[in-house]
C-alpha cells in the first residue's frame, strides 16, 4: 500500500510501502532506480523497514526514511541506498516518537519529524541528535515539509477534522528559529484552513 510521496531536486519519485515495508525511487518516466528493503518482510535491522511512512532527501542526496507505524524510528542512508545510522524508538521523551510520520530536511541540514500521536514536530541535526521540539498544536501532527525561499516550515495537523466539520485542510506555518508556532495568517492563531482547490 503506498503511503509516501516525495519528490527530489532531481525530479526523482521517492515512494514509501507500507504493506511491502519497502523504499522505492523512480525517475519522472517510472523507471525504478533505487529499491530498499525485503518485498513483504518487516524486520528491525539496517536492511528492513517496518511499515514506513516518508522519505526526506538532504541536499548532499543523502535521505531519511521515517520507518513509522512499526519501528517508530528514523533511518538515514548515503545518496547509493547505503545504510548509516538511525535513532529513536516509541515513547514521549525527547528523541521518541509515537509515529514518526512526515519527515522534511531544511536547508541547514536539520531534520524535522512530524511526531504523529505525540501532536508534535522534533527537530534534530544529520545525525540524529536532539535540537528541540515544536509542540502547542492541538492536533496529531501528519506531515512537514520545508519552503527554502521563505525559510518557513510548513505542517498539516488534523484539528479540523476531529473537532470541526472538515472544509480543507489545516495548514501550520512554523517558525524554526524559535520552538513556536506563527501567528496564522487569519489571525485565529496558528491553524490557518484552505479551502479545497485553494492553492497558497
């Protein structure tokens, strides 16, 4: 079942399976260039992924694999597919996570994992040491992604959902130079809703 989707400067398709616990890269014409872990098998070592959720990739093409709903772990592996290190497991303390789902590098080389159940965001540097967190949303955060041009990091959250009739989704805009959220842009705090079909 395909979860994650991400795609690279290079215009490369990175995919995550989280019934097959695999990691695929394409190229833009759907040729498969990069294929990581065993076809069906989850595992907790450096060649097995146990239903992950997202794929970042750093500038230097090196790349993080958010190994989600089983492992509860980051994995981090060279531009090649060579596995290097991972961190984390399930908890609440600083460097744990319950579902480390969205995972999105900035361009200071700092990884930011949306930390799904724990309604927060962890921010650590390359190789997995713990900078601080992001927290005070009032959701389960699902997913990050970083905009180099304004510096921003920008999260979806489910609040809407959960409390709200659902009219599109909620958008967070953070600020990584301070563990807090932005104002939000309508002025009712740090939610801010997009309707559908609205783009920003």
């Amino acid at each position: 079942m395909p979860h994650g989707l991400t795609v690279d400067h290079d215009n490369n398709i990175w995919m995550t399976d989280v019934s097959l616990h695999q990691v695929f890269k394409f190229n833009n014409a759907g040729r498969l260039l990069l294929q990581l872990g065993e076809t069906g098998v989850a595992g907790t070592d450096s060649n097995h992924f146990n239903m992950p959720t997202g794929v970042a990739i750093a500038d230097d093409g090196t790349f993080y694999v958010s190994d989600g709903y089983g492992n509860r772990g980051i994995m981090r592996f060279t531009a090649n597919g060579k596995y290097l290190l991972e961190w984390g497991k399930k908890g609440y303390k600083a460097g744990e996570f319950n579902i480390p789902h969205g995972i999105a590098p900035d361009r200071n080389g700092l990884i930011y994992m949306a930390d799904r159940e724990n309604s927060r965001i962890q921010v650590f540097s390359a190789t997995g040491r713990f900078i601080k967190q992001l927290s005070g949303n009032r959701g389960a955060v699902n997913s990050v992604d970083f905009d180099p041009q304004r510096s921003q990091l920008l999260a979806s959250d489910d609040i809407a959902f959960l409390n709200f009739k659902h009219q599109g989704s909620d958008l967070l805009i953070l600020d990584t130079t301070q563990a807090r959220y932005k104002q939000g842009l309508a002025g009712v705090g740090f939610i801010m809703v997009v309707p559908p079909g609205i783009m920003i």
